[in-house]
C-alpha cells in the first residue's frame, strides 16, 4: 500500500471542499482511500490530501482526466496538483 500527498492551491477553500466531497464516487472506483484533506497553517487555500493507493501508477492515470482537469477547474483549483508518493518502512 503506497501513500500518496497531493498538493494544490484552490481561489476559495470553502468553496473547493464542496465540490471534492461530492466527486468522492470517482475516487472511490479509481481506489483512491482517502486518509485526510490539510490546509496549510499560513495559507488556508493551499491544500494537502492524502491518500492510500495498491498500486501508485493510480494516482497518475487518476489525475490524466481530462473531466477530472474541468472539475479541478470548476472547483477553483490555481495550481498543477504536486504530487509525493510514499512506500511504508519497518
């Protein structure tokens, strides 16, 4: 199981949150587990989600959406996801 960190800047988190929580069913047939959503302590639109993926080829074919770039848009997504992906140690 890989960990996978996405970051991104939204216009207006409290507009963004809305919109991600009800794109949840494409998350969830792509095998994405949400682990939690994060905005920065000094930046409340500056976003980190987090989630648990089997395979983290997912994750790249996931954001290669060209429907899931319009919602990002529509969403008010500013910046191109940065994306950390992470393997368990110990």
């Amino acid at each position: 199981m890989a960990t996978v960190f996405l970051k991104h800047e939204v216009a207006d988190y409290s507009a963004w949150k809305p919109l991600y929580d009800a794109d949840l069913p494409r998350r969830n047939a792509a095998g994405l587990k949400e682990i939690g959503v994060y905005r920065e302590a000094s930046d409340e639109n500056m976003v980190v989600v987090i989630f648990e993926v089997e395979n983290p080829e997912v994750i790249k074919e996931f954001l290669q959406s060209e429907d899931l770039a319009e919602k990002m848009k529509e969403a008010g997504v500013l910046t191109k996801p940065e994306v950390w992906v992470g393997n368990p140690i110990g």
